[in-house]
C-alpha cells in the first residue's frame, strides 16, 4: 500500500512541477514577452509590426505540426 501511495504522489508531484513551469513560461511569453515586443515598439512601421505577427504565427503552427508530427507514446507519461 506504501508504494503504491508514494508512486502515486510522485507522480502528482511531478505534475504540479511542470505546470508550474509551463505556466510561468507561458505567462511571461505571453504577458511580458509579446506585448514588450508590438505595443512598447511605436516607432516600427506597420510592415515591421506584420511581419513580427507573421513570425508569431509561423512560430505556432510549427510547433502545432511538430506536435502532430510526433505524439507522445501510449505508455509514457
């Protein structure tokens, strides 16, 4: 019974330690990274400005289609 409490809370820690880091990695890409990087820049042009979106957005459906590319494995986790 012991073990198998201990494999289980192991693994709940685990789970709390990389959402915690997912979380704050999300956070600040997306609170102080991306808006740093379009609202603070007033002097770049609008080209500038959709070419930095166009990245973003080429930057996200590489990871989607890498996602999809490679799934993770039935048994892992």
């Amino acid at each position: 019974m012991g073990a198998l409490i201990s494999d289980f809370s192991m693994d709940m820690t685990l789970v709390v330690i990389q959402s915690l880091s997912a979380g704050t990695f999300v956070y600040l890409a997306c609170c102080d990274l991306i808006v740093h990087a379009f609202h603070k820049a007033k002097t770049d042009s609008l080209v500038h400005k959709l070419c930095k979106l166009g990245a973003l957005m080429l930057g996200s459906v590489f990871v989607v289609a890498l996602m999809q590319a490679f799934p993770e494995p039935e048994g892992a986790h």
